[in-house]
C-alpha cells in the first residue's frame, strides 16, 4: 500500500511539473510603440480653394489700372508644399491662381509666394506670407507683389482651414504708396 500510494505521489507531481513548465512558454509579442505622432502634419504637398474679398485705397496713383476705391469679389486656387527645418519653424513655396471681378472689371491675379511661421499648437500655424506675381487683364499686364499673413487651423487629419490678409502694391514706378490695395481669404485646404 505504501509503494502504491508512493508511486501515485511520484506520478501527481510528474504531471504538476509538466503543467507548471508549459505555463512558462515563451509567447512572442510585438513590443507597443514608445512614441505616436501627435497632432497634424503639415509637412508636405497640398493643395486648396479660397474666397474673399480685394480692395484698393483712394491713392491718385492706382493698384494695377484699377479704379479707386475699389471692392471686387475673389475666387482662387492654391498649390503648396511645407517644410519643418527645426521644430516648431515652418517654411513653404505657395503658387496661387485669382479670379478678380466687379461690376467694372474682371482680371487674373498670379503669385509665388514663401511662408515662414510657427506650429502654435498640435492643430494651429500662424504664418507670414510674401510673394511677386503679375496681374492680366484684357490689354493690361502689371508686375504686382504682396506681403501679409495668416492664420491655419487643422480640423481633420488632412484639412485645414485658412484666413489671410495681404497688402498688395504694383511695380508702376510712380511714387506712390508701398500698399495700394488689400485682399482677404478664407480657404479649405487638403494636406497630402
């Protein structure tokens, strides 16, 4: 009987062994990531639509053949890409395409532009916006440039959306003021 009830014990903590060894089995797993990315990315390519307002000063000398004082509606279209050199600097190349018009006139308005400005926070950039162009009209053709800034705010992980205000002035050669006239925008804007 003691043999039996030895040989039972002996055969009980065999078995609890092999069960307590295949608990120690080596699973393998993939490790969690230290850091995620957060907030938007506004590196690289995108591209937007825009709409506002442009308005010229009662200066005698006038922005590019325009009447003075003058409001005309805007309608246009922006190609750009950005770069983050050192965080939470911003640089870009912006090319932009407007349709100006009012009850007088309506014109073309082309510009290449750089932006420099700061990443605020994960979703909001604050910029300064500069650039040379040419302004088109039936028979008219005037080298034109701006310098304003703006306002961009994330509200998806792909859009943005804009405010913008610059003042703008021609290479006429008369001696007139440095800003002839201002534009405002609001625009959407997808980041690729």
């Amino acid at each position: 009987m003691f043999v039996r009830s030895l040989s039972l014990g002996v055969a009980a903590a065999a078995l609890l062994a092999g069960g307590a060894q295949a608990a120690d089995l080596i699973i393998p797993t993939t490790p969690q990531p230290i850091y995620e990315a957060a907030g938007f990315d506004w590196e690289g390519l995108y591209v937007g639509v825009r709409a506002g307002g442009q308005f010229t000063g009662t200066d005698a000398s006038l922005y590019a053949g325009y009447p003075v004082s003058t409001t005309s509606g805007v309608l246009g279209a922006a190609v750009g890409v950005n770069f983050i050199p050192v965080d939470p600097f911003l640089i870009g190349a912006e090319v932009t395409g407007d349709y100006i018009w009012n009850n007088a006139f309506s014109t073309g308005e082309f510009f290449a532009n750089l932006r420099a400005g700061a990443v605020v926070t994960d979703s909001v950039l604050v910029y300064a916006i500069g650039g040379i162009g040419t302004n088109n009209r039936t028979g008219f053709n005037q080298g034109v440039y701006q310098l304003g800034g703006g306002v961009e705010l994330a509200v998806t992980d792909s859009v943005t959306v804009r405010g913008e205000l610059v003042g703008q002035g021609d290479f006429d050669g008369a001696n007139d003021a440095f800003f002839e006239g201002a534009k405002a925008t609001v625009g959407v804007f997808y980041h690729f």
